[in-house]
C-alpha cells in the first residue's frame, strides 16, 4: 500500500511538473523517499506535506541545475527562503526536508557530514519557526479578519454571543483562539475609564 500511495503522491499534478526532467539520481532519491513517507504512521495530509517538500526541494535544485547528490547547506537556506517556510509556519515542510535529508544519508546519496550541517540550518528555521507560533507572530491571511467579523456577526444575532465576542476579541484585538479560550473576568482592568485586558 505504501508503493501505490507513494506513485499516487508523485502523480499530482505539482509533483509531475516538479519531476520533470530532474536528474536520475534525484528521481531515485524521491521514489524511494515517497515510498518510505507513505508508509510510515502519521496522517495522509502529514505523508504528503514530507513527500511534496521533497519534490519541490529537487525542482529548487533542478533550477539551480543541481543533482541531489551536489546539494549544501546554502540551497537548503534559499529553499526555506523561496518557500516562505517560516513565514507561513509551514511546519510539515519543515520536518519533510528533515526526513528527506536523513534518508538522503541513510541511503548514501549525500555524504552523512554534509547532510548534518544541512539539518542544523534546518533545525535553525524550524526554531524559528516554533519562536513565532509561540509569540503569536503569525502571517495574517487575506480576509480571514473580515470573515471571522462576519461569522461573528452572524453568530451574535442567533444569540450565540460568546462567538461574537471570540470573533471580536481575535479579530480587532489580534487575541489566538488557544487565550480566547483562557480569559476570566480578573483579566479585565479599567485605567482611567478605558478598559483593557491584562493578560
């Protein structure tokens, strides 16, 4: 079942486009990591983020007129750069071009040292990466803020006003839903007649 669903991976339309007229070796190495991504135990979503980050990671390279076996730590930086990986918190990327590297060593098409030196740039971006979700410096996304007001709203007249308020508190006050969910009514102050929150 891993084969078939590693050959349906490749087949999407991205992936094609992606693959072709990539090297042997690169397409070697993508296979036989398809293969192994499809068949290990996570979600299908989390399978095919690591198989896809792999095919596009060899697209950079066969821009770049590379073969995997000459990959470096710099193609690795301006792969996570061009994708956006950190700024979109894109962390199933992330962890494929990790498991990608390491199959990479594991089956000999890049030297063990150098893929090593090629996972601590990634675990640099991968930091991050975490760094951010923490401190809720996320990207914001094209009218997510308007819609969310609009549920909200929609919500609110049904008399369902605690997703109103949610709605309100995320979306105008840039509150995540994980604090949404944490505030008391201790958290609320008054300073010379402005409330505000105090979390």
């Amino acid at each position: 079942p891993a084969e078939l669903s590693a050959r349906n991976q490749l087949n999407t339309t991205n992936n094609k486009k992606y693959l072709k007229n990539i090297s042997e070796e690169s397409l070697l190495a993508v296979t036989s990591f398809a293969k192994w991504a499809q068949g290990r135990k996570a979600s299908s979503a989390t399978k095919d983020a690591h198989t896809n980050a792999s095919t596009k990671l060899v697209d950079f390279l066969k821009r770049r007129n590379k073969s995997i076996e000459k990959i470096e730590e710099n193609d690795i930086t301006d792969f996570f750069r061009e994708q956006k990986i950190v700024e979109t918190l894109a962390f199933s990327p992330s962890q494929g071009v990790k498991f990608f590297l390491n199959h990479l060593a594991r089956k000999r098409f890049v030297d063990a040292d150098m893929v090593e030196s090629m996972k601590e740039v990634q675990a640099s971006f991968h930091a991050e990466m975490n760094k951010k979700n923490l401190t809720g410096k996320r990207v914001p996304k094209e009218g997510v803020r308007r819609n969310v007001l609009e549920i909200g709203r929609k919500e609110g007249a049904k008399g369902d006003k605690n997703t109103e308020f949610a709605s309100i508190l995320g979306a105008d006050y840039y509150l995540r839903s994980e604090e949404i969910g944490k505030l008391r009514s201790r958290h609320v102050r008054k300073h010379k007649g402005d409330y505000y929150l105090d979390i």
